[in-house]
C-alpha cells in the first residue's frame, strides 16, 4: 500500500512525462510543418487566402488599437516629461517605446487573441467533423494543405501588423503630444529621428514580431490540430492557444531583448 | 468571397505594411537623415571618454558632422581611443582640437570639433592631437571642496 508521500511524487513524475510527451510531440509536428511548408508554396492562392483571414480581418483592431496605445503614451509621457522640462523627449519616448517594445508586443497579444484562437478553433473544429481523417482517406496531407499555409500567413502578416501598430501609435502620440497639448513639433520629430536608429530599435522589432509570429502560429495550429475532438475540447484547446501564446510571447521578448539591447547604456 | 476580391485586399494589406515599415524607417529613424555615405575616419585619444557611446554625434559649431564608429582601450598608452566618421563634404585643418561634451546638464555626452589654423587638412586615418577629456563631475566636485578648503585656511 503506497503512502501518500509516494503517490504525491509519482503524481509529479505522471505530470513530467506527459508533458514532455506534448513537448515532443509539439517539435515534431513544426517540423513536418516546415518540413510541408514547399508544396503550399507551389500553391500560392492558399496562403493568400489564409493571409485574408489572420492578417486583413485583424487590421481594424490593431490599427484601433495601435493609435490608442499612442495617443496614451502621448498624454502619460507628457505628464511625466514636463516634470524635468524635457517634453521634446516625447517623440522619442513614444517612438522607442512603440518600435522597440509595444508594437511587436502588443501587435503579437492581439494577433493571439484574434488570429490564434480563430486558427485553432478552425482546426479543432475540422478535425472533430473528421474533415482532416476525410482528406487523409483521399491521399491529401492534411499538413500541407491545411496546417502550413496558415502558418506562413501567420508568420508573414505578423511583422506587417506590428509595423502598422507602431506606425500607427506614432501617429497618434503625434496626434496627442503636437495637435492637442502643443509640443513643438519640430523638435517632436528631429528628436525622435536622432534618437531612433533603423539597424538598433526599427530592424530589431521586426525581428522581434517575426519570431512572436512564429510561436503564436505554431502554438495556434498545434492546440488546433491537438484538440480532443469534441466541442468542449476545440473550447478548451481555444482557451490554451491565448494563455500559452501570451505566456510565450512575453517570455521570448524577455529574452530576445536581453539579447538586441544588452551592453547599451 | 471572390478570388479577386481576396487577392484585392492582401494586396492593399501587404502594401499598407511596407508603407509603416517605410514610415518608421524614413520619418521615425534616422535612414533617410544623417546618414553618412561619403565619409573619412580619423582618430583622437583621450585620457577619459566619460560616458560616450559608439555612434554619439560628431559635433562642430554645433551641427552634426559625424558620428563616433568606434571606441577602443589603448592598452600601450593607458588611454581612450576614439575614431570619428565625418562627413567628407567638410574639411578640418590638421591642428583641429576634439573636446568631450555634454548636450545640457545630463544630456547625452558628444564630441566637439574645432578647426585650428594649419592650412594641411585632416586626411583618412589621421589623428587629432589636441584632445580635451569628458569632465567627470565627481572629480570636479572634489577639486572645488578642495579650493574651498585652501581659500578657507588662507582667510585665518
């Protein structure tokens, strides 16, 4: 008769194995992604079609949402900026803080919550009608033709959005810190401009929301194509594509701006 | 939806995100501003550099003319090497002095350049002789208690 101390542990041991299990088998299914990524790029109206519904559908909320985020940066950093009678700063500020951090970022939540979620609904949904066992009956790969295209959709709308994002909260700090409140709007811009670099802050957010892109799409299609196949499984598989992509793209921003933007004062 | 129409809206979605990669690169970064195509190196020891940074402004008269490449320990020497990329439409003679400075109280430090009088021209891989390091404020802070104390002793 097994204590509870012993049942204790083996639980954790139960829970290790199979998470790892998930993990091996998460990797090897982005492999046979990438790995039957050629034959959907020979197809390429596939993607386009995917690029329809992860990237235009999602315009309106980060366009909305990317000028609110600026114009709220705007009004804050003026707020703070005055008190040391530097509020030239500001169109630096917003622009740093929207290039480097906010837009990939913030762009990437809103692109799970969006794109993500619709994806593995999508799926979870294809696979619990059997749609997916009908293709493999018909020698179609269900990888290539469902699960890749949408994919690269994902991983090329990723950075567009982000660019767009922080396109747009620049404008709208502009809008809040020039228009509204009355910064000089010379020393707006030339400050920023000085204070940006294209190679440090500009190419480092794509990079930034190219590798968000990757993950939230990878985890997107996996929790899709993992789900149990019944309606509360595709609902919670939903669930866990936004927890873990969020979870993910804060992580990898930790780390990749340890990465781009250590050693600089 | 019609193909077309499809094809109609990832179209205009992939141009309207080159455009903001177009608009951070041109009107928020410095691409399409002080960028230096045409330039020249030349070097400038310091006993001190304070707080520069590789790519702080090369300053002179107060307009930007150049940007600092690269910064080095002189290992021989025991100082600071700094080599400085200038625009090449400007010429500076060869006894031109570079003093460390700082934009404001705390702003960011940059170099400033000041022609001299020698009709020779800085030229690629030259070094500016006359240097004058970054103040460093602790040290300037120590040197004016201690005047204070030499004027207060002499005042007894």
């Amino acid at each position: 008769m097994p204590s509870r101390f012993v049942k204790g542990v083996r639980r954790i041991g139960h829970r290790t194995i199979n998470s790892l299990l998930r993990l091996g088998v998460a990797s090897r299914f982005f492999v046979l992604v990438l790995l039957h990524s050629g034959s959907s790029f020979r197809r390429p109206h596939l993607i386009i079609k995917e690029l329809f519904s992860t990237g235009v559908l999602s315009l309106i909320i980060i366009l909305v949402s990317g000028l609110f985020v600026g114009m709220v940066l705007g009004m804050q950093g003026y707020d703070t900026l005055q008190r040391y009678g530097s509020e030239e700063a500001l169109g630096v500020m917003v622009a740093l803080s929207l290039v480097r951090e906010l837009g990939p970022v913030v762009a990437a939540l809103l692109f799970a919550s969006r794109a993500g979620s619709a994806i593995t609904a999508e799926i979870g949904l294809m696979k619990a009608t059997e749609q997916l066992s009908a293709m493999e009956m018909m020698a179609v790969n269900p990888i290539a033709r469902v699960v890749a295209p949408r994919f690269w959709a994902g991983v090329l709308s990723m950075p567009l959005l982000a660019a767009m994002f922080s396109a747009m909260g620049v404008f709208g700090g502009y809008l809040v810190g020039v228009k509204l409140i009355g910064v000089d709007e010379g020393s707006f811009w030339s400050q920023m401009q000085s204070a940006v670099d294209f190679q440090q802050d500009i190419v480092n957010g794509i990079i930034k929301s190219f590798v968000f892109g990757v993950a939230v799409t990878a985890i997107a299609l996996f929790e899709g194509y993992d789900a149990p196949p019944t309606a509360e499984g595709v609902s919670g598989a939903t669930t866990r594509t936004v927890v873990t992509s969020s979870l993910a793209i804060l992580a990898l921003d930790f780390v990749l701006t340890a990465f781009m933007f250590r050693g600089e004062g | 939806m019609e193909r077309t129409t499809i094809d109609l809206w990832v179209g205009l979605f992939v141009l309207l995100g080159l455009g903001a990669i177009l608009v951070l690169a041109l009107k928020v970064g410095n691409l399409g501003g002080v960028n230096i195509a045409d330039s020249y190196s030349v070097t400038a020891n310091f006993s001190n550099i304070g707080g520069l940074k590789v790519r702080a402004p090369v300053k002179s008269a107060g307009v930007v003319i150049g940007r600092v490449s690269e910064i080095y320990f002189d290992g021989e020497r025991h100082e600071a090497v700094a080599s400085l990329k200038l625009d090449k439409q400007y010429s500076f003679s060869k006894d031109t002095s570079a003093s460390i400075m700082t934009s404001g109280l705390l702003g960011e430090q940059y170099i400033a350049l000041e022609t001299g009088g020698d009709s020779a021209q800085l030229k690629e891989g030259d070094k500016i002789k006359i240097t004058q390091s970054a103040v460093v404020l602790e040290s300037l802070i120590g040197q004016f208690i201690y005047n204070k104390a030499a004027d207060g002793g002499e005042g007894k």
